[in-house]
C-alpha cells in the first residue's frame, strides 16, 4: 500500500560518487533509511568483539581456519579488522562533509611514505591495547603480527614522509581534506648490497591484498595525451578551443583512509592508477601479433609502475612528464566535480577550494584547471586566472638551481598541446605586466620568464608554480629567506615579499614517538598525568621540571639503552655486525647526496680510525666508543651517491674486523632504509648529524624526529637545525662549519685559486688513495669531487670544525648524567611552532602539532 507522498520518493539506490547532499537525502524514503540505522548495528571495540571479527575474517574474507593461519594470516585479519572501524569512520566523516560542506584542503604531493599502516591505525583509534590482548587469546603475539606488514612503498624520502605527516594531522585537527597521489605498482626500489655497492631491486609491494586501500573501479577519469587542438566561434562570437587527443588512458582510484587521533575524523588519500581504455586487442591475438595484443596494456600500466623513472634518457623524461598530467588531471577532475555537485559559481571555487602544491611536480595542476575554465565551462581568460591563482598554493623544497624541474617545450607540445598553447599565454601576461612595471628592463623579463630562451625552449615549473599561486613558501626559516634573496628574488622584486612566507616544516608525534618510541611515550604520559601531549605538544615543556629529578634519569636512561639494544639486535640479524648498546650511538640516515655529505662523514670516521690505531692500549681505555650508523638511498642514476655507499662499506669492512682498537670504533650500513626502519632506528640515537653544506638542505625533518625521541644534533647551521637550535638551546647541540652567506665566497675561491685541502682532510685522502680500503682507482672519482670539482660542497671548509665539534661530542657523552639531562630538555623544547599560535589559513599554516 502505497504511503502519502510515496511517488516522490527514491525507492531505489543510484550511486553518487560525491555522496548525497540534504536536499537528495530529502527524497530518499525515510523506510529505507531507518532500515539501515537498524541493521548498521555498531559493534564494540572490546575484545570479545574484536575476536569475532577476527574469526570471521579468517574464515571468510581469507579462506583459512584456526588449523592453517600464521602471523601473516593473522596480521590479514586484524588489519581487516581495523579496516572495518576504519571505514565506519571514513564513511560518517565524507557525509558530514558532503552535508556541512566546508572550504576543503587539496593536498597534491607525487609521495606520500606512510610506512606501516596497522600499529598507527590501532593507535589513533586507541584500540591497541584490547585488540592486543584479543590477539594474544587466540595465540598470536601482537608484536609479530605488526612486523608482518610491507611498507607501502608510495615515497622515497623527506618529501613523502612530510606529506603522509600532514594528512594525519590535518585528519587529527579536524580538517576536511584529501590528498591525491600515484599508487606505484613498484614505488621506490628494494636496496641490497653487493659487495658494498648498492643493488636495486623492484619493491613489488602490492603481491597481496592490501587491506588499507579501497578500490573504487567505478571512479575512473579517461586522461588524453597528444592530438590536436581546434578552434571554433561559440554563439557568443568568442574564439574557443578544444583539445582532441590522440591516447587516452584511464585514471582508477584507490582510497587509503588516514585515521585522526583522539577524534572521529578519517580523511581520504586518493592514489591514481593508470590502466588502458581497452586491455586486450582481439584481433591482433587471433592474428598471431600476440606482444603488440597487449601493447596498449602495458604502455598505459608503465604510467603509475615506477616512482620517478629514471630520466636519464629522452623516453624517462617523456614518462615522468606523463606521469605527472595524469596524476594532476585525475585529481582536478575529482575536485571539480566534487565543486560542482555543490551547485554553487565559478566564482565562490577560491572559497570551497584549497589546493596545496607540494614542490613542483604537481604545478601542471594550474594548466589543467585554468583549461577547464576557459575551454569546458567558458568563462573568460581574466576571470578563469583569477580563480586559479586564488586558489593554489605553492611549497619549494629546494634551493638547489640544477634541482629545479623544468620540460622541454617540444616535449610537453607533443604529449599536452592545449596546455603548452596556455602556458605561452599566461607566459605572455605575466611578462607584459613585468614590462609595464619595469619598462624596458629586458633582462628582468628573461629571468622571470616561465618560458627558458635555449635550444630547445624550456618551461620551468616553478616559475609557473609561483605565477599561478597566491601564496609561496618555503619550509624553514633559513631557506624561506634564502629563496627570496637568491633563485626567486626577481620574483620578489615584482610581487613583493608578502607573496613568500615561512612554513617550517612538521612531524607527526604520534607516529614518531607515540608509535616509534612507546616506552619513552609511555614514560612521557605517566609524569604528565595524560596523553595531552599527542595534539598539543606545547605540553611537553612540562617535562623541563624533571631534566634534574634521578629517578626519573633513572627511567629515562633505561629506556633509551632498551632502544639500542633493540636496534643493536636489528643490526646483527640484518648486517651480521654485533655492536655494543653501551657505546654512542652515532648515526645519519637519509637519501645518500652530495649536498648531505655522507662523504664528509666517513672521511671523519677514517681519520677517528687512524687516530685510534696510533693510541696505546691505556689511551684507549678514555676514549668513547661509537657505533657509527649510516642509512639511506642513492638514486639508482646517481654514481657519485653510489660510491659513497661503496666507501662506507669498505671502511666498515676494514675497521669492523680490527680486533686491535679494542671495540672502540663500529662502522654499520643498514641497507633498505625505509619508515620502519627509522621507527627502530631513531628512538635508539644518542647524537645524529645533519650536516648539509649551508643553505642547501630546505629544512629536514629526520632532525626534528631524533630530537623529539631525546637524541642530540651534530650539525651544520642550515635549515630547521637553526629553529631547532633556538628552542633547545646552545647546551643541547653541537654547530659547526660555515655559515650560509659565506658559501659563495668559498666557492669563488676554490674556483680561482689555489685553496689548499685542510691537512687533516688531506691525510685521509692519502690513506685512501694508498689502498688502504680497496682498490683506490674504485675511488678517484669521489676524490676528485674535492680536487678536481673544486670541493663544490666545501667538504674542507668545513672538516677542522667537524672534528672540533665530534670531540666535544666525546667529551660530553662521558658525563652520562648532564647527556641524560640534555637529552631530556632536547625532547622537553621540541616544539617549534606550538599549535596555540598557529592562524587559520592553509596557505600560512603549518598543520603540523
């Protein structure tokens, strides 16, 4: 029998990829709804529960029974588990967002390095504890069962480790945002040694059922590349275009729900794959063309393969550049349509949209959005512009000229000619209003030119980036200066320094000690009376008033040699080194580079060799023992990268098999660093180095994890050890080396004239060049970056500091209980940009607590 109002009703459910807004639930039939409610019965997160979802899991989801499962099976099931308190969440989270419809943050980042997914989901949602217990019941320690988990291999670095940072505190803050990415087939390469040298391997990451991502096969977006592009007159008489491409590949996503802490707030990382719009061509199999049968297959699925394929070579280049279109012209057509739904003008996107480019890789996205306003919904050119450039926002990570990304013009006419036609028309713009304000002034407008004048024409993203965003930053104080007084200063020169602010870059305390380090943490709530501290880590200060209580340098001490003797026992089952927990735990971990200067490192760690092997026995009894650790990736084009991983392994292969230094020296290269590794790494440092050329590394942000966990700094004045240094004071660091503004004199006189090799230095080199750690010619070319190179990263600049500084080290360590003291205030005064004083704009924030 057929209700009042009953035809008005939807009686039948019709997806809606955005959800329903009030006005659509208003005509869903209120029967189906309360259904629903009724059936949605919420199942609570004790154990007994947890252990039901766990069987069944187990017996459903994986096919298995109580007389077949392991810890991998038991990992599956307790992560599918949480995966469905997961979704509860993320579900009640997207409506009350469709409903309430706020301005939403975009966060475009090319990484996101979440690491493991399980042990920071049972965390934030606070169920580790009864689900532990639930686990143990049935037999399995929680322990192995989180060990069980792959690293989802989305990031290579600080980069992506910033961004997966962000998206948990701007779902910890309440924020309604996503993040857009790629989902890598193989992400960034698997590094195992060979003979010292590093090997790369593929990191097939998805070999199983990833339970932390959804597919959403039926959210596709057909992305094009090539073609041609038409004009015709529309009705209005105005001159319009459209872009009919050659290729199409579709866009699929994949959604990684991201858990807050302390709230119900689970926001969304959206992951593109590239997949072909058709996968199988019949007819060339039946013809016996079976490779070119499945051609179209691969060449899409090459898209989102690999993270930065090398580009090295002209088809690499192609590749990345593809790879970055698809990726922002997937998320542009999500944002968009997820604006449109709401009804609302052109004009009021600013209001609703805010999107954050992380570096240059995404800052194609201003293209592509200003094509859809002009070309697909026809505003003008001047009020399209308008609403991109008030929407964007831009983050450099870089000050590094030869690290600037730029394309070759005939490259991206080729693959993406509408937007190599609009690229030349805001190039245009720009540079005619620069010639108004600065007439005449042609070298201006060479400078400032989104448009390279070479053979070929080049674009350069980041002049683009900086065109079409309203705001750019940089990510510490230092750099953020830096880039308005060197590589973007012309741009000052136009726009005013208001344009370029600072947002100093953040972590996660959750992840980083919460998580990594959860005996510290654990100490940290019991002094503290409550766990306050994980959203405002302002609180922290508190722990000031017990730097000089003993007993609690008592605990704190016992729970630092915990960590290193964990990691020590990481070390031998991995590397086959045994190290000793009580010595100094002395390491740097990070991307193998240049400008990082792991060279500068193990030069210093030769010469503390040599200096041992000259003392007696009795003189080495008063020396601090130091287990030195080194971690980190060389991109796999990068030799010079690469044969620092080579020396440090050679020097370990001497001095490791030394009996005659009495353990007074370990060298260790922990090969495969990735987010897991650091959780078991980082909490065990006793001093960490950072030791960049000045003014060359943006910010860092392992620095602020080490100090965070109570470690100390060794390190350069250069990005956020400068802030970092002024919050935890003189007496809690060890500065060295020259300062950013002296840089470029040094460089100037090594080019032209005749600067000698510190002597130090200069032994060092000799003890190497003597054969003393394998071939020597393996080594010249690393040698000659300090000869022949002209020393560009002022490696002997710097090295009579460095060993300064390492002996105050020394001397420090050997007081025991002023090193407890400093370490506690390191962790005390970690708190650079207390959340209290943070202002509300995204653009100005740093969303990180």
């Amino acid at each position: 029998m057929s209700t009042p109002n009953s035809s008005s009703r939807i009686r039948y459910h019709k997806r809606s990829p955005t959800g329903l807004t009030k006005s659509d639930q208003a005509s869903l039939d209120p029967k189906i709804v309360s259904l629903w409610e009724k059936c949605a019965v919420n199942e609570n997160n004790d154990k007994e529960n947890f252990q039901r979802s766990f069987v069944r899991h187990v017996t459903t989801t994986l096919a298995r029974s109580v007389y077949n499962i392991d810890n991998f099976s038991a990992y599956q099931a307790t992560a599918h588990t949480v995966r469905d308190q997961l979704i509860k969440q993320w579900n009640e989270t997207q409506q009350s967002h469709t409903e309430a419809d706020p301005k939403r943050v975009y966060y475009l980042s090319l990484e996101f390095l979440l690491g493991r997914s399980l042990d920071n989901a049972l965390l934030n949602l606070g169920l580790k504890e009864n689900f532990g217990e639930g686990v143990k019941d049935l037999g399995f320690r929680m322990e192995d069962v989180l060990d069980e988990e792959v690293d989802a291999a989305l990031g290579n670095g600080g980069l992506g480790r910033l961004a997966a940072c962000y998206m948990d505190s701007l779902a910890s803050l309440d924020y309604p945002a996503w993040g857009y990415g790629l989902r890598y087939t193989y992400g960034i390469f698997q590094q195992r040694l060979n003979d010292g040298y590093q090997v790369e391997f593929p990191d097939y990451w998805l070999n199983f059922d990833n339970p932390w991502e959804l597919p959403r096969l039926d959210v596709t977006v057909d992305v094009q590349f090539g073609g041609s592009v038409n004009k015709y007159t529309d009705e209005d008489g105005r001159v319009r275009h459209v872009w009919e491409g050659n290729d199409v590949i579709k866009a699929v996503a994949y959604d990684v729900p991201i858990p807050g802490y302390g709230t119900k707030n689970c926001i969304n990382i959206r992951l593109w794959s590239s997949k072909p719009k058709r996968q199988f061509d019949l007819g060339r199999f039946n013809a016996g063309e079976y490779e070119q049968a499945v051609q179209e297959q691969m060449q899409a699925e090459n898209i989102t393969a690999v993270l930065y394929p090398n580009d090295n070579h002209m088809v690499g280049k192609e590749l990345r550049l593809k790879q970055q279109y698809f990726w922002v012209a997937a998320s542009l057509h999500d944002i968009v349509r997820r604006f449109i739904k709401t009804g609302k003008p052109w004009s009021k996107f600013p209001d609703q949209v805010a999107i954050q480019l992380n570096d240059t890789h995404p800052t194609l996205a201003i293209v592509e959005l200003q094509r859809i306003l002009v070309d697909l919904e026809g505003l003008k050119w001047d009020e399209a512009w308008d609403i991109v450039t008030r929407t964007f926002a831009f983050t450099n990570h870089t000050i590094l000229p030869e690290a600037m990304e730029k394309w070759p013009v005939p490259m991206v006419a080729y693959l993406l000619p509408r937007h190599m036609q609009i690229i030349f028309d805001v190039n245009l713009f720009f540079l005619q209003k620069v010639e108004k304000l600065f007439p005449d002034d042609r070298d201006l407008l060479a400078k400032l030119s989104i448009i390279e004048e070479a053979t070929p024409q080049f674009v350069r993203m980041a002049h683009l980036a900086i065109v079409g965003s309203h705001q750019v930053n940089g990510v510490a104080e230092l750099h953020s200066n830096l880039i308005k007084t060197t590589i973007f200063k012309d741009f000052v020169k136009f726009y005013g320094s208001e344009k370029f602010t600072n947002v100093t870059n953040g972590i996660t305390p959750r992840r980083w000690l919460h998580q990594a380090n959860p005996k510290l943490g654990d100490l940290i709530t019991e002094v503290l009376g409550s766990k306050n501290w994980l959203k405002d880590l302002s609180s922290l200060n508190q722990l000031e008033k017990f730097a000089d209580d003993k007993e609690f340098k008592k605990q704190w001490v016992t729970v630092k040699r915990s960590n290193k003797v964990r990691l020590a026992e990481y070390i031998k089952t991995h590397t086959g080194v045994v190290v000793n927990p009580n010595a100094l735990f002395d390491i740097q971990v990070k991307r193998i580079h240049e400008y990082k200067r792991q060279f500068m490192n193990i030069l210093s760690v030769i010469h503390r060799y040599n200096s041992l092997k000259k003392m007696s026995s009795e003189e080495r009894c008063d020396v601090v023992k130091r287990v030195i650790i080194f971690g980190g990736k060389a991109a796999p084009g990068y030799y010079i990268a690469k044969l620092v991983i080579k020396l440090i392994n050679s020097v370990a292969e001497v001095v490791n098999k030394d009996e005659s230094i009495d353990d007074t020296l370990k060298v260790v290269f922990i090969p495969d660093y990735n987010v897991s590794v650091a959780e078991i790494i980082i909490p065990a440092s006793d001093i960490s180095q950072h030791i960049s050329t000045a003014g060359t590394e943006a910010s860092g942000t392992s620095n602020m994890k080490f100090v965070l966990n109570g470690g100390l700094i060794l390190g350069t004045v250069d990005g956020a050890n400068i802030e970092i240094h002024e919050e935890i004071g003189d007496d809690n660091i060890f500065m060295f080396g020259n300062l950013a503004d002296q840089v470029e004199d040094l460089r100037h006189a090594h080019r032209y004239r005749n600067v000698p090799i510190d002597p130090a230095l200069q032994e060092v080199i000799n003890d190497i060049e003597s054969g003393h750690f394998g071939d020597s010619r393996i080594f010249s070319p690393l040698i000659n970056t300090l000869t022949i190179g002209k020393d560009y990263y002022l490696i002997s600049d710097d090295f009579g500091s460095y060993l300064s500084a390492q002996n105050l080290v020394d001397e420090a360590y050997k007081n025991q209980d002023d090193w407890t003291r400093k370490s506690i205030l390191c962790t005390a005064r970690m708190v650079i940009v207390p959340l209290k004083n943070m202002p509300t704009e995204f653009g100005m924030l740093n969303l990180v607590p």
